[in-house]
C-alpha cells in the first residue's frame, strides 16, 4: 500500500521559535496534501489543502502566516509554525492523495512548545 | 454544514462479544466514507473503506456498512480481542476530496 512519512516523530520547541514539519509520499506521486490538527481526545480538523507547485487552502479560522505550507515537489509537504506558542502545541498529521484517490496518513508529529 | 457525529463517545465490552460503532453524517450525497482505527500516540490505521456505490465492506473480523438515505454507517467489530481496544475515527467525504472526521468511539475490551 501507499506509504506517508512524517519528519520528525515528535519536537519540543521554546515559545517564539518557528518549526518545520516534512510530510513525503514515499512509493507515489501526490497530487494534493492535506494538513490535519489533533488535540487531546478530540477529533483531527483539518487546517488546509495543498496542491503541489500552487498556495496552500487554508480552513476557517486557520492562520495562514502562522503555519506555513510549502508543497514544493509531487512527494513532499511542509508544514512551518512560526512564533510557536504552547497552545500550538498538538499532533499535527498529514496525508496525501492522488487525484482523488483514497487518502493515506502519515504518522504524525507531537509538537510540544515550551 | 456538513457533519459527522459518532456516538457513544466511549465504550466498553467483554472479551468476546460482537459489538456495532454507529457513524452518521449530515449529508446524503456522500462521496465514500471511511474506518479509521488509532492507537493512543499514534497515526491513524485506516480500516474500510465504502464508495458511495456500496453497501457494505468486509475485512477479517471487521464489516462497514453504508446507508446513505438515512445518513449512517456502522462498523461490527466481531469475537472482539483485547487488541480491538483503540479509537475508532469515521471520516466522510462529500465530493471535494477533504475528509469530513467523525468525534471517534473509544472502544476498551475487557479481558
């Protein structure tokens, strides 16, 4: 099956600081990455879309400069927090597809700001 | 607005049993709906997956069924272990390629 990475597993990171997050579709070619959020014992939301190649779709109520979306190749999706702050801290988890296709998740990244 | 709710939010059954996770959206013209399990921690392992097209899928021990004119699915989870003991996620789509996720069932099997 298709396999997402996610880099790295978990961060700890001071406040003000900026952190980068990899996502990598590493046996296919993703069309589109999508960003998710996860706080403890709740439910993923999403943050945004990206298409490879053109600016991130970011949900409502998403802060466009505060997480940073490159989706710079058709393997790989960055995620950047910028000026993080401890309520920031959460899982943040990835996926890709291709057109259209079924959805496959990386791992996950903890992120906890200090 | 299109919504997905799981209930119970939590449950809890003997070793053993047969037991149903409920699932329902607000949206009948759904796209595919999917079965998610996750580990504490952890990622999400995806479980079924049914096209609007369908009615039911079957892996294993596990069946997903999908009613779209009454908004809901259900995953029966048969001879449950204590491995099934994790949460389980339902995530909708309706066409656009995002998931729609459901509030999850945390499923503990009693040994």
């Amino acid at each position: 099956g298709a396999v997402v990475s996610q880099h790295p597993s978990w961060v700890i990171c001071k406040s003000g600081t900026s952190v980068k997050i990899e996502c990598r579709s590493l046996d296919f070619q993703a069309t589109t990455m999508f960003w998710y959020r996860q706080f403890p014992k709740q439910s993923l939301m999403l943050m945004a879309t990206s298409n490879e190649g053109s600016k991130a779709t970011y949900e409502q109520g998403v802060e466009k400069d505060k997480f940073l979306i490159n989706h710079a190749s058709l393997t790989l999706s960055t995620l950047t927090v910028t000026s993080a702050h401890p309520e920031d801290s959460s899982f943040y988890i990835c996926s890709a597809t291709y057109r259209g296709s079924e959805q496959f998740f990386g791992p996950g990244t903890r992120l906890t700001v200090l | 607005k299109q919504e997905v709710t799981q209930i119970p939010a939590a449950l809890s059954v003997p070793e053993g049993e047969n037991l149903v996770l409920n699932c329902s959206f607000t949206d009948s013209a759904i796209y595919n709906l999917q079965w998610f399990r996750q580990d504490p921690g952890k990622g999400l392992t995806s479980l079924l997956l049914i096209q609007s097209s369908q009615r039911e899928q079957t892996s294993g021990r596990l069946n997903a069924s999908l009613d779209k004119s009454s908004g809901r699915s259900t995953l029966y989870i048969a001879a449950s272990q204590p491995g099934d003991s994790a949460t389980y996620l339902c995530a909708a789509s309706f066409g656009n390629e995002k998931l729609t996720f459901g509030t999850g069932t945390r499923l503990t099997i009693i040994p």
